[in-house]
C-alpha cells in the first residue's frame, strides 16, 4: 500500500545501523521465511545488539521451530551466561523441560540448569516462574523409598524457601504453595528432614514423649501422635516464616515503584543525550542505590553483593553503551571483594573477582570494544592483581584495533615503565615510533620519560630534536618542547629552537603567534632588558598583521603571568584581546595548554555526539503535494482544493513575514495617476545598476551629491524602527487593540489619529483607502 | 471423558467459532456458538485454525516431524494488539475497571482536551476557558503513594505549567515527541507551540495561523510535521520548520464535511481521519494522497475519533452515537464491534472517544449516558466491568498513557480527573 515510497529498513539500517525500529521490521519479516534464508540476518542481528535478550530468544525461537535442535542449543550457549535476560532464560528452561525433561537420565542436567538459572536470574522481579517451574519439575520426580522421599521433600523445601526469600511478582502465589506444601509434606515421617529435626523444640517434644512412653512402643506412639501433631508443626514451620515474608512483601512494593518506567526492554544503542535517555538511567540509578542499601537486610555480604550486581546486569542490558554504568558496576565489585576479604570469606570474595574479570572482558569484547577507557580500566585492574601478561594482552588488543593507538602505546610504556623498568619501556617507545599510526604525542611522552626517570635531559633533547624534524608544523609539539627546553633552564637552546622555527617557511600562522609569545614570555622572565626591548620589537614587526595594529594588545601580553591580567576582563575585551578566553579556560600554566586543546576537541566530539538526534522516520515528500494556503470561506480561488489559495513563493512569503505591518506605512504618498502618465511617457532605456563601479562621495548625481544621499539614507535607516522591535512593543499591541475595537465605532477613530479625521477604513490603516477618502475630501471640498 | 479432553474439545469450537468470524461468517459464527452454548465474544476474530490445520498437513505429508513441536512457541507478555500472532493471549494489564480516581483538577469551564506526554510523565489538559495546564503525573502519583488526602495544597500542586495565549477555548493539545513542546489548537483559529522547559512562560514561541477553527492535530512522529483537522473538509499537512502548508495533490482525496479526527500511526507511514460525513480515510504519510475510504464507518453517522495501533496494522474508530469498531488493515474490514453501551443508537455530539490501555490490552470508552466507563478485551470484544466516572456533565475527551495505567476524563462539568491503578 504505502510501502513503494517508503525508506525500506534495509536502507535504514545502512544509514543508521542503530536504527532499531528498522531493525525489528526486518525481524518480523524474517520470522515468517525458513530459517535457512533468515540465518544470515539473525547472526547480523545478534552480531549488531549482542546483548540484546530479545533478539537472541527470536533468533533461538526461529531454529526451535524449524527443529534445529543442535544449532538451538550451540545458540543457546553463546548466548546465555553472556546475556541475563529473564525471558531468555525462561524461553531456555522451557526448552529443556521440553526436550529432556521426561528422559530419566537427564533429569539431573536438568535440575543442575534449573539451579544455574536461579543462581543467575533467580533475583529477578519477574522470576517467579522459574522457581515454579523448578518445584512443578521436583515434585514430578518419582522418589522410590523413604530415604528418597524425604530427599526430595527437603530439596523442594528448599526450592521454596529460596523462593519466598526473593521479592518478585507473584510471591503471594507461591506463598500460598508453600504453606500447603508444609501442610501435607509432614505427613511423611521426617526422620530424615535435617531441617525440622534439627528444629529445637520438636526434638524436645519427641524426647517428651519417649520419657512419657515406655520405651518399646516409642516408635508406635510417635506415629500415632504425629497425626494430629505435625499440622501443628507445619503452622509452627510456617510462622517462624511470616515475618521474613511480610518484609519480602514490603521490599517488592518498594522495588515493583522503582521500576515503575524502567523499559526492561530497551535494546542497547549508543547515547543519544535524549531526555527519555536520560530518564532511563536516571530510574536504573535509583534502583541499584536501592539495592545497595540492603533493603532485605541480609547479613550476607554475597546475597545482597549478588542482587546488586544483578540489578548492574540488567541495567547494562539496555544500558550498554553507557561507559560509566561498566565501570560503577566494576568498582563496586571490587568494593564487595574487599568486603568479603575482611570478612573472611575468601570463597565468595574469588568467585565476586573472577566475575570481575569476566565483567571486564565481556565489556571490552562486546559493546565497549572502542571505548578505550574501560579497556585501560580493564588493565588496571589486571595489573592491581599481579596479573602482568593478560594486562599486557589488552593493552596490545587495544594498540592492534584501534585506529589512533598512541594513548594505548603511552599507557602501556608507563605500564612497561612500572613492572619491568626503564629499558623494557624503551622498547614500547622504538614499536610506537615504527607504528606508522601513532602521532607525535608518543615522542613528547618517549622524552619526558627519559627525562623524568632516567633524569637525562640530553637524550630527552635528542627524541624532541627527533620528533621536530618530522612534526616541526604541530603547535602542541613545538610548545611542549620549547617548555621542556625552559624547564631544563636552557635558554640559549630555547631560543634557537624558537628562531629556528620561526624563520621555518611553512611555519603556520597560529603556531607563528604562540612561538612569539613563547619568546616573549622567556625574554620577559630570564632575559636582559636589551634582549627583551629586541624580541618585543621584533614581535611587532612580525605580528601587525595578526594584532591589526593594536599597540595596547602587545603591552599586555608583556605583562601578564599566567592568569593575572594587567587590566580587567571588561577591558580586555573591549580592546578586542581574544586570547583571554582561550587561556582563561585552561587555568594558565603552559603545560596545561596541550591538554587543554585536547579536553576542548574531546568535549567537541562528544557534544557533537549528543546533538546527533536520528530520527529514522519517512518523512512526507511535499514535491508529492500541493502547497496551500488556508483562507476563509469567502475568499474566490482558483486552487483545486477548496478552503485556501495558492501561497506566495516561498522567497517572496519569506519577505512578506519580515515586511512591517500595513499600517505602519505612513507615506510618502505617490499620486499614481502622476506616475502612470510619467510611465506612459517613459521613452529612454531604462537604467542599469552597476554595482562593481564605486561611485566617488565628491560627485554629484542630477543635482544632488552624493555624500548629501548617502547620509540622508543612512539617516532614514538608523531613525526607522525595527519591524521586529515594533511587533514586540507592549505599545503597538495595545495600539492594535485600540484599533479592533475602535473598528466598530467611527465616531471614536477622531481622537485616536488626529491626522486623519475619517471612517472605519482609516482605522485598520488600509493605506489605499485612505488615500482614496482624502480624494474625495478634497473634491468635496472643492465642490463646496 | 477425561477433563482435558473437555477442555481440548472447547478450544476446538472455539478455533473454529474463531475461524468463522474471520473469514465474515459472523451469522454462521453466532449459530455454533449459541448451539454450543458459548459466546461470540469469548473468541477474537482469527485464522489459527486455518494455521494448524496447514500445519497438520505438512505433519500428515513428512510424519518424521516430532511430536509437540508448537510446544516451542513461547508466549510472552503482550506488547500489542496483534490478532494475527497474539489472538488468543489473555491479558496480562490491570481491568480498567479495578482504576481508582488519585486526583481531580478544576479548571473554569468546560476541558475539552487532554494529552500525556510520550513517557507518560506529564499531562496538559486544554480547556474552553482558553488556558492549558501541565500537569507533573509523577508528582501526583508520588503523592497518592504517600497516601496524603486529595487536596489542593500550595506546595504539592502538581500544576507546573499554565498557559494563557488563546482567545478562544482550546480544542486539542499534544506534545511534540522529543523536545519540551506543547502544541495546542483552538477555535480562535491558531495552533501555537508553547515551550514549557522555561519555568515563566507563558505566552508561545510561533504559531501558526489558519483560516478555520482547528478541531484536531497529529504530530509526525519524527516531530517535523504537524497533520491538522480544522472545521473544514480539507486535511492539512504544516511543515513546522517552515510554516508551509500543504495538501494532497489529488482534490477528489478529501472528505466531504469537516474533519473531526486525525491520528499518525507511530511508523509515521500511514495517516488515518475521521469526518462529519461519516467516512474514515487512510492516507499515505509520505506521498500525502488518500490510499483507503471506509465509506460510511458506522453506518452514516459521524465519526467521533480515530485511532491507530501501535503497530499500525488497526484502527480504532468512534462513531458519535458510542459505536466502537476495530478495522483491519491488511484486509480492510470491521474485524471487532465493541457492543453494548447504554448510550449507543443515540447520536450525540458530545460523546467521547474510545482509547487503548497501555499495552493495548483494553478498549475502553466513556459512555455520556450512564457516566460510567466501558471496556472491553480488545481481542475478544467481551464486555467488562464498568467504572463510575462521577462526572456531572458529558466526558468530553479521554486519553490513557502509553507507559503505564494510567487515564484522564475531561469533562464540561470543568473538571478533569486523573485515574491510576494502584499497587
């Protein structure tokens, strides 16, 4: 119907390869072909959003129906310790339950997943089918024996006691299962049941009663007190229960507010800084807080640590490419690790690191790939457990994939310098020179090195003398040399650099300017009078064209010292000094200025990135319809379409909006019938502007000169008023006013506009009829 | 017979009571049903059976196929309204009649108008007394939830916004879909673009200026264009950025009396109108040319209100006697007719629209005569209970949030009421 014009989502896709409404449209298309055909976009889907739950479960759901079994369970482990989506897992489960669950020999794998599935999602708000499920599949299991049953008894107890223990949706169901399972579970005898004969007073009552028995018949009386006794026992079970489960309740109404608005099902793409965004993670914010204040009041450090770190789980499932939530979350797995150390529960504390570990490789490996910072987080971690080589891996991943490797290449020569010295630091230095990629920031970081470490400034000169003769035009380069060269308290080589670059022909302006105020700056604070009257007068020669003649703006670059001003900001700027805002943003100090040109261009990119708004819908192509212009009723039209006219051209409308309003027009007048004649006339060829010929302001036009009109129409210009002004003056609204209301009543209009003593025409300020009344007036008067 | 037999053998007549009402045979549908004693409404319109008994033969064809393999279709929670995959989901959101009042606004006459905003967290209400209010949602519900009486105190006035820049009363409101955007209409002839991220403000920053009383609006769901209703039978497309103006190209496109209604489905590739004359139309969103007339939707009488599904495959049309009908797109026909309001063979101006609940769920529909709200399950067409809206005078708009349970009624009585399901 209305496909044939529209983007097809493919060419979205292409264009915005985030665009996820396009994306979806493509995956119900998809689900209707056979498989065969649509593996090949599933993979391009799950290779685009990889964590995307939804995704995987339709990609998993297409194969089961098509009974790939084998590539639904390969796809099923790709997916499913990297991906904690609830649905996915239960979509998993019921799979299992399906496929295996009524082989007896893989009953136990089935179990085992049902555990793994409530160790990772079991936290979950929405995990409640899960837990019933896994009770559904215990107690389906056939126990032979007495042994067997109270074994199973005491696993589905378990079950549930995890169970009412989690708040989630839907506990109320569950607790009313669980009660009646204590009910009609202690029929059987629990001689086995560790957790009801370990209870203290049942022990005591079952000592009771043997000292009340004699001892033959114990086993007889303890059967037939038990009838009536364990109803009592199970309400006994159940109330030590109610409190902790009251308190479940509470937290599940405080956590289903929370996430009140939070879209579980939002797929991961880049941020776009909107305010729904912003939104989203403002909620996922607040709910981890939540969590991290121990809202079940659990005294294990590893429950409440599990739950939160569950809560950042899901939060990066639709947060993903959220570099801070990566991080906040491996922070404070680290800060749990500490914890649990403290604590003494190493075990737990191993585990929470490995996932550390994982965390971090699944954040560098999927959606973080290239953002460098989490990668460096990654290897500081790395390093901060004595792990040398893997961090050395990660910083040779990042220095292999990435485009600019040079921060990669310096982080990991500070990285070399602190593990294994100097020397090993070296080599990183000789393989970034010989990458051809990296920039001459690596030569500034190679020297500095060997400067501050090894406290040998002549071979620090020799890679900056180096790097100059390849990168001599970067203004950041020749800075953060001429800095060091001042630092080392080498003048004489300071200034031959300086000279040496600025006699340089291909030298580029900006540099030119920075390199003269350098000189200055050195002249200024180590040189004699003489050298310094030199250098400013030669900055001045050498600068005029820049400074435009301003003699004021070299005085005050002389004395100046970082961010001191010799006068104040106002003054500066009314002098025209535009250098105080660049260097007031750096907060002065010279070695903050390569720095700060990169934070302003990183700040550029990024809020770049943030008005980048996609809106990936198909626009109305308005060459397809007709333009229109609403008009009353009344108005005669020739537009086919009836209820408007056609529009002025869209230059010419564009005028009209910014022309004055009618009645601000208040002459000069023009008789037309004087001009119609004076056209009629019109003999000569008409005259043609010449815009290139400029016209001498001591000739003389006709009778006029032209400075006379020149200034008469300056005058003209600069004493009308701005439409604008004028639309917005609180005056001309109640003029206006004035005037609707005064359109009723004639008699009124008099006082109102004293040189025009007339009718209702003349109040709206219809200019050609007013003419027309102060004609006929006049021949009125004439007559008269 | 074993119980699950019974059970099955239901599923059976009701697929093919299902089955019969899709393919237009609703007499037919309606004989079976009353024969098995069961009612049309339990079973939505749908082709599952026409699926399965494909299905079936391709098992008949290759008997190598496993058992059970429709097992595998794991039914999630519903996302939307979709009979073609999702027919016989049962619905998962809260009955619109469990909804409970949280907070009632006054306002100096009549409301006529009202709008969430696209995450649910403001609403503006538009009124004859020429003003609009924003209203902060959470900020109410954050309210109730503390459990503080209704009252109209000073500083938890959930009122952040007020705008006074019509002459005359304020027909429609919307929000713009990604900046802090009011766009209202009104009969003064203006529609005006307020924008509300400013704590002062007051008076618009554009507007546009038409020849006719604006009676209804739909944003382009990029936010670039605005498709308006004016009191005229020629539908408009502005382009906001420009002011232009523009029509469709083919004259014979346009209804024949005056627009009441226009809704952009949310893939901003189809437009669909309702008018006085009683036809509802389909236009192209891009090409702007008129694709599909529903001649006569509800039987001559005119329409009250038009409104897309999320996935733009249905459309849900009032008609001003409080005739509720769903259209089916792809095969362009009446696929469900909500029945059974009081106020219904009665034509009326001042009937209400019909709306979805956030997942599409529900259909409800304030009824003006009894001044309770109807519902139905939107699948089925089954009645629901009722909830008294305890207005005094006609619902003159209602609208539900698209995120959560939440619905306004506006009403000439001068007050709107905000209603939300409560945890």
């Amino acid at each position: 119907m209305s496909n044939a014009s529209v983007i097809s989502p493919e060419r979205r896709i292409e264009f915005n390869a985030f665009d996820v409404d396009a994306w979806n449209l493509l995956l119900r298309e998809s689900s209707a072909r056979p498989i065969d055909t649509a593996r090949i976009f599933y993979e391009k889907l799950v290779t685009q959003f990889p964590n995307a739950g939804r995704y995987w479960k339709a990609y998993i759901e297409h194969e089961l129906r098509a009974k790939n079994y084998d590539k639904a369970e390969a796809l099923f482990e790709r997916c499913i310790f990297q991906v904690l989506h609830i649905d996915l897992w239960k979509s998993y489960l019921h799979y299992l339950k399906l496929s295996k669950g009524h082989i007896i020999s893989m009953r136990e794998k089935v179990a085992d997943a049902f555990e793994l599935a409530i160790d990772r999602v079991g936290h979950d708000i929405q995990a409640a089918q899960i837990y019933q499920d896994y009770i559904q599949f215990l107690t389906d299991v056939e126990a032979q024996g007495q042994y067997a049953e109270n074994q199973k008894v005491s696993a589905i107890r378990k079950v549930y006691l995890r169970a009412v223990a989690t708040p989630m949706l839907n506990i109320e169901t569950i607790w009313q299962a669980y009660c009646d399972f204590e009910k009609v579970s202690l029929h059987v005898l629990p001689s086995a049941d560790n957790d009801v004969r370990n209870d203290q007073h049942f022990s005591l009552f079952l000592n009771r009663i043997a000292q009340i028995c004699s001892y033959n018949c114990k086993e007889l009386c303890i059967l037939l007190v038990f009838q009536s006794v364990n109803i009592n026992l199970a309400e006994k079970l159940v109330a030590d229960r109610v409190k902790d489960y009251q308190h479940v309740k509470k937290v599940l109404k405080q956590m289903e507010l929370l996430m009140q608005g939070i879209n579980r099902q939002a797929i991961s793409v880049p941020p776009r800084g909107t305010q729904a965004e912003q939104k989203q993670i403002d909620l996922w914010r607040k709910l981890i807080v939540f969590e991290k204040s121990n809202p079940l009041r659990s005294d294990e450090v590893g429950l409440k640590a599990k739950r939160v770190i569950y809560t950042y789980d899901q939060a990066l499932l639709s947060l993903g490419y959220h570099a801070d939530i990566w991080y906040e979350s491996a922070v404070y797995h680290e800060k749990i690790v500490a914890e649990l150390r403290e604590r003494g529960d190493m075990k737990t504390a191993e585990t929470i690191e490995r996932e550390t570990s994982k965390l971090y490789s699944r954040a560098t490996s999927g959606l973080m790939r290239n953002t460098p910072l989490i990668h460096f987080a990654h290897a500081d971690f790395e390093e901060s457990k004595g792990r040398y080589d893997i961090a050395t891996k990660i910083y040779d991943d990042l220095i292999e994939s990435n485009d600019d490797p040079t921060l990669a290449y310096i982080m990991l020569m500070n990285f070399i310098r602190r593990i294994k010295g100097v020397r090993a630091a070296r080599k990183v230095f000789e393989r970034a020179r010989g990458d051809k990629r990296s920039k001459f920031h690596i030569y500034i970081a190679g020297a500095m090195m060997e400067f501050h470490c090894i406290k040998d400034s002549n071979i620090a000169q020799k890679i900056f003398d180096y790097g100059l003769k390849k990168y001599g035009n970067v203004p950041e380069f020749a800075t953060a040399y001429i800095d060091f060269l001042y630092h080392v308290n080498d003048e004489n080589n300071t200034r031959g650099v300086i000279e040496r670059l600025l006699e340089s022909p291909d030298i580029s302006n900006e540099l030119k300017i920075e390199m003269w105020d350098r000189y200055l700056d050195l002249e200024t604070q180590v040189g004699d009078a003489a050298s310094l009257r030199k250098v400013d007068h030669a900055r001045r020669q050498a600068l005029n064209e820049a400074y435009d003649d301003r003699q004021a703006l070299f005085l005050v670059d002389r004395f100046k010292f970082l961010n001191l001003w010799p006068c104040s900001e106002d003054q500066m700027k009314l002098m025209g000094y535009n250098k105080i805002s660049r260097l007031s943003s750096t907060t002065g100090g010279p070695t903050t200025s390569t720095q700060g040109h990169f934070m302003s261009q990183g700040l550029l990119r990024t809020t770049q990135q943030v008005n980048l708004e996609i809106s990936g819908f198909p626009r109305p192509d308005t060459n397809q319809m007709l333009a229109f212009k609403p008009a009353s009723r009344a108005t005669p039209s020739t537009h086919p379409v009836s209820g408007g006219v056609f529009p002025a051209p869209r230059s010419v409308s564009f005028m009209l909006q910014r022309l004055p309003p009618p009645d601000s027009f208040c002459g000069p007048f023009v008789d037309h019938n004087i001009l119609m004649d004076a056209l009629k006339n019109f003999t000569r060829e008409p005259p043609k502007a010449n815009y290139k010929a400029s016209v001498d302001v001591n000739d003389s036009i006709g009778k006029y000169k032209v400075a006379d009109l020149k200034r008469e129409f300056q005058q003209l210009v600069t004493t009308t008023t701005d439409p604008a002004v004028l639309y917005a003056s609180e005056e001309y609204r109640k003029q206006r006013k004035r005037r609707h209301g005064a359109a009723g009543g004639p008699n009124d209009s008099d006082s109102e506009d004293e040189n025009t003593n007339g009718t209702a025409a003349e109040a709206t300020g219809d200019v050609f009829k007013r003419l027309m009344n102060a004609k006929v007036k006049a021949k009125e008067q004439m007559q008269t | 017979m074993i119980r699950s037999e019974i059970k099955d053998q239901d599923y059976l007549y009701k697929l093919i009571i299902s089955q019969l009402s899709y393919d237009g045979f609703k007499q037919a549908a309606g004989t079976v049903a009353q024969e098995l004693g069961m009612s049309v409404e339990s079973a939505a319109a749908s082709n599952k059976l026409m699926r399965l008994v494909n299905l079936a033969r391709q098992y008949e064809d290759d008997p190598d196929i496993e058992k059970g393999e429709s097992l595998f279709q794991y039914n999630g929670d519903s996302v939307g309204l979709d009979l073609e995959y999702g027919a016989d989901i049962t619905p998962t959101a809260p009955e619109p009649a469990s909804y409970e009042l949280v907070y009632a606004s006054s306002h100096k006459a009549p409301c006529r108008s009202g709008a969430f905003n696209t995450d649910g967290s403001l609403a503006a209400i538009g009124s004859s007394d020429c003003s609009i209010k924003i209203y902060d949602i959470e900020k109410i519900i954050a309210r109730e939830v503390r459990g503080e009486p209704i009252s109209e105190a000073e500083q938890s006035q959930p009122v952040i916004r007020t705008l006074y820049d019509h002459v005359d009363e304020v027909s429609c409101v919307t929000f713009h879909p990604r900046e802090p955007i009011l766009i209202s209409g009104s009969y003064d002839k203006t529609i005006k673009f307020f924008d509300y991220s400013k704590m002062a403000v007051k008076r618009c920053m554009r507007s546009l200026v038409e020849a006719e009383p604006v009676r209804a609006f739909a944003i382009h769901p990029g936010g670039e264009f605005l498709a308006v209703a004016v009191n005229h039978p020629t539908l408009r497309l502005y382009n906001i950025e420009t002011q232009q103006c523009f029509v469709s190209a083919f004259p014979g496109d346009q209804h024949v009396e005056a627009v009441v209604d226009v809704c952009y489905a949310d893939s901003a590739k189809l437009l669909v109108t309702g008018s006085l004359d009683g036809d509802v139309k389909l236009w192209d969103g891009i090409s702007g040319r008129c694709v599909q007339t529903f001649a006569r939707a509800h039987d001559n009488i005119p329409i009250r209100s038009v409104k897309f599904t999320r996935n733009g495959k249905y459309v849900l049309t009032t008609g001003n006697d409080s005739s509720v009908k769903l259209w089916e797109l792809s095969t362009n026909r009446c696929l469900v007719n909500y029945t059974g309001v009081s106020g219904a063979d009665r034509v009326n101006d001042n009937c209400g629209p019909a709306c979805f609940n956030h997942n599409e769920d529900y259909v409800m529909l304030p009824d003006d005569k009894s001044g309770n709200l109807c519902s139905w399950n939107a699948r089925t067409g089954d009645r629901k209970r009722y909830r008294a809206l305890g207005h005094a005078a006609a619902v003159r708009d209602f609208i539900h949030s698209r995120t959560s349970p939440a619905f306004i009624t506006c009403s000439d009585d001068c007050k709107a009421r905000f209603w939300y399901k409560k945890l």
